[in-house]
C-alpha cells in the first residue's frame, strides 16, 4: 500500500476507441473526479480505407488527459497511477532508431487485404498445415491443433494486414527483417511515446487479438509468422496485464506518471464489469457489438470463427474469453442519422417503441462484412422485404432489431460450444446502452436480465482498476465488485417464442446478402 492516505490516490485511465478517444481520473471510490473526450479522427480516403493519423493521435490523446487533469482540479503530481485501454489490432511501425512512423494506423476495420487473406486461407501451404493440425489432435487431443486445424484468417486480425502491407513495401519489408523496424498496435506506440522510447511492449490482452499469438503456449505464434513470411523481430515484448509499463516522461505533462496497466479495450470492458467468475457474459455495444465470455484458465478452442483471448494476466492467473463481434453497430446507427431516420440517435428508441414490430422488413448491418459466425467479408448491408407499408419507424426499428439479433446469434454460437453452464444475467455498456429499445429486446430476446452500467465506459473504468490493483490502492478483486454501479436492470418478458418466427427470417435475410462484392 502506499505510504499516502487512501483519500489522496488518483486513477488516471485512458480509453483508446474505435470512435472516441476518453480519459477519466477516478479515486479509491471510483468517482469520477474529471474527463476529458474527443472523437478519434479515422480517415477515409475511400471504402475498405481506414487509418489513424499517429500525430494526431498522439496530439488527442495528450489534449484529452490534460484536459481531464485540468477538470478533477488535480495537478500532474496528484496523479498516482496511469492505466491505458486501446482498440485492438490497429497497427503502424517505425524506425527503431529515431521512431520516425511509416504509415498511419491501419486500423482493426480498414478491408483492403481482403483479397490478400483470401489467398492466404487457400494457399497449398496453410491447407497444408491444418491438415498437419488435424492430424496431430487426433493423436494428441490437445485442444491447441484442435484449434489451429479449424482457425481461419480475417481483416479484423493485424498479422494478415501487415503481411499485406510488407508485401506491397518490399523495402519496409527488407528493413523490417533487418531489425531496422518495429511494429506496434496503438498501445504498444502509446507506450513508446509516452516513456520517451525506453519501452516496446504490449500485454497478453493486446496480443491475442493480433492472430499472433497462440494462447496455448501464451507467446509470438512463429508458425503464422513463418507462413507469411513475416520477421519476428519487429514484435515486442509481452508483459502481464498489471505490470510495471514505465514512467511517463516528465516532458509531456510536467511530471512522471508511472503506467502501471496496458490492456485491450473489450477485456477492460469486463474487468469494468466485474466479469471475474466463469460463465460471466458482458455485451458492448458501441463501434461494434462484442459479445464476451469468461471461459476461466483455458482457452477455448472454436469451430465457428469466435475468439479465444487472453483477458487479463495478473501474476499466475491467467483467464480467458471467448468473443465474438458485428463490426457495424455505430456504422449503421450514424448512418441512419445521415440518411435522415431521426434527426439525432436518442431519437431512434422512441421510433422504435412506436411500432409493435418492424413489419416483416429486416436489416443486415454489413458495411464491413458479416464476422462469425457467418464469416463472410464479401456480404453485403441491406434492408430486405421493404413493402408499400414500411414506414421509417419500421426502419428504425430494423436497424435496432438487427443488433440484438446479431448479438443473439453470436451468444447462441458460444453456447452451443462451451460445456459449462452461463450467467443469468448480461452486463452491458458502450453507447447503445443509452437506448432503452435495444437493452430491453434483448432481455427479451436472450430470456436474460440485462444489466446496463452506470458508468457506459467500463472500459476506461476496467483500466483504472487493473492500474488501481497494480499500485494497492486496491486489494483484490473482491473489494472491486463492492464499487461497481448499474443504472438500470431489464428483466425478460419470457417471450422468446413470439420472436422466433422473427429472428428466423432475419437470418434468412442474412443468407440473401451473403457473397455479394465479390468482383464477379
């Protein structure tokens, strides 16, 4: 514990998202004493096309910390420990020497090595290689072959977006192999920057959401690496979740601040929540619609395309999630603003509300494709069965409906492959928590109690608690659990027959979008 009265300690957490980039300072309460919050600038030249702009990141995010300083009224010395939560699977690299960026970020939705991840999962090679993973659980039975003889690349994972990328910069590529570059998601560069390059590090957390990492053997997957062609040398080194990241340097906001937690954004959401038991269920539904399940020590090896990641590594205990996501929530939700459907996204529940159903009309949030258990880059967004008496709440209800069914079908998948019984109840955050409509159908829906948080950002709120535990302002995690908050709870109606007719066609609908911008 240290030598300070507890009523003096001061959390500084900061939440990387795919759409808002937040900083909040909570103290041993968890109160939030001071935020600060900006809109990530993504750039889109074109589709398929989005990156970050590592200065103006690195300008955000400084921007954002002070202002959050500057509203708790504290000054840079009252901040007792930092922690850090990213998006994952952004990356950049940079020159070891000197740290001169190479490229933007290519973020976790950019699509342009589609054709590239394709070829991959057909390659001789990579049939090859399932076929020797198949092989080699039928003798052993060990879940890791069971799990590379079915895993399948997508867009979502850094190491096919950067074996694209090298091998259209052969030259970045050659330097890359020399050891002359080093590669990094976005809290791997934070980290970087923030300790004046002193340390090139990530955590198991980030890592196993890269499609680097074996989560059997919890290291760098060299098998992948050397499939593609890749230089092991650009990665760095992994550290627990809770670990001593360094000091921030005095230069950036006028004094050290140690970094004592780096973790990645989904898995923070569920430390946030207090998700510490196996069969907990957590949903975020912000830039995407995550569905996640802590599945205890183990991974969890799947046939169907979820996730297996490491959630957190504290010391010897290492738990697991598995995870499934939709890529387009907050893509469709704007774009129904855009479009004129409501005038502003507050309005969509009441829109929603106004009709008993969607008048047989479904959508398929597909901008970026549909992700497990569809796996299907190339299928398309659309409304389906729009009729002379569609009206826009119809639509808008659709819209809403098709989270909530996505979700749905990702929790249906999990549960059809975990052998251990799940939680009543789903703890949700993220922006579309705000909407009654969604929170409630989905209690409906999944015949659950859903638990919205008090705090929507439980992924700033999870990194406060991972840094908090690290520097013993907090003991356990026990004494966590006593400090989390719900705004409201929905009970289900138990009318999960009424929309099984429903869901049903909506993933009919889903079958008519499938295959579609496949350049033929």
């Amino acid at each position: 514990m240290s030598d300070k009265s507890k009523s003096s300690q001061r959390i500084l957490a900061v939440d990387i998202g795919t759409t808002t980039l937040r900083c909040q300072i909570y103290d041993e309460r968890a109160n939030v004493l001071g935020q600060g919050s900006q809109k990530l600038k993504v750039l889109q030249v074109q589709p398929g096309h989005k990156e970050i702009d590592p200065e103006s990141l690195w300008q955000q995010f400084t921007e954002v910390v002070a202002s959050a300083i500057k509203e708790s009224e504290t000054a840079g010395f009252g901040i007792d420990v930092m922690g850090i939560s990213t998006h994952r699977g952004s990356f950049t690299l940079w020159e070891k020497n000197g740290g001169k960026v190479l490229h933007n970020f290519i973020t976790w939705q950019d699509t342009r090595a589609s054709a590239y991840v394709d070829s991959v999962n057909k390659s001789l090679s990579y049939q090859v290689l399932k076929s020797g993973a198949k092989f080699l659980h039928l003798i052993t039975r060990q879940n890791r072959w069971k799990m590379a003889s079915v895993f399948k690349f997508s867009t979502q994972q850094a190491v096919v977006r950067l074996g694209w990328f090298l091998n259209d910069n052969p030259e970045i590529k050659r330097r890359a192999a020399a050891g002359e570059i080093l590669f990094g998601t976005i809290d791997t560069w934070l980290i970087w920057k923030l300790t004046g390059g002193r340390k090139h590090v990530t955590d198991y957390s980030n890592a196993s959401a890269t499609g680097m990492f074996d989560p059997f053997v919890m290291s760098w997957n060299w098998i992948y690496f050397t499939l593609l062609g890749l230089p092991l040398c650009v990665l760095p080194d992994i550290l627990d979740t809770c670990e001593d990241y360094g000091m921030c340097i005095p230069d950036i906001f006028g004094t050290e601040i140690p970094i004592r937690c780096v973790v990645a954004d989904q898995q923070s959401a569920m430390f946030g929540h207090c998700c510490f038991d196996k069969g907990d269920i957590k949903c975020t539904m912000g830039t995407g619609t995550f569905m996640n399940i802590n599945v205890g020590n183990n991974p969890l090896p799947s046939k169907t395309g979820l996730y297996s990641l490491v959630c957190w590594k504290i010391k010897d205990e290492v738990v697991f999630v598995v995870e499934g996501n939709a890529a387009d929530t907050g893509t469709s939700v704007e774009w129904g603003k855009a479009i004129g459907l409501y005038d502003e996204v507050s309005e969509s529940s009441s829109l929603a509300k106004s009709v008993s159903d969607s008048n047989s009309t479904y959508f398929v949030p597909a901008f970026s494709g549909i992700q497990a258990p569809i796996n299907d880059d190339t299928a398309c967004c659309a409304f389906i069965d729009i009729k002379p008496t569609t009206s826009r709440q119809h639509l808008v209800r659709a819209i809403l409906e098709s989270f909530v069914f996505r979700f749905k079908q990702l929790l249906d998948t999990a549960t059809a492959e975990i052998k251990f019984p799940l939680s009543a109840g789903i703890r949700v955050d993220g922006g579309v928590g705000n909407n009654d409509f969604v929170v409630e159908f989905l209690a409906d829906l999944t015949n659950r109690h859903v638990e919205v948080a008090e705090n929507l950002d439980s992924t700033c709120l999870g990194a406060a608690f991972l840094a908090g535990l690290q520097s013993g302002i907090w003991e356990s995690k026990d004494s966590l659990k006593k400090l989390r908050q719900c705004k409201k709870v929905c009970e289900p109606h138990n009318v999960q027959d009424k929309y099984e007719r429903v869901f049903k066609e909506w993933e009919m609908s889903i079958n008519r979008c499938k295959r579609w911008n496949t350049g033929t």
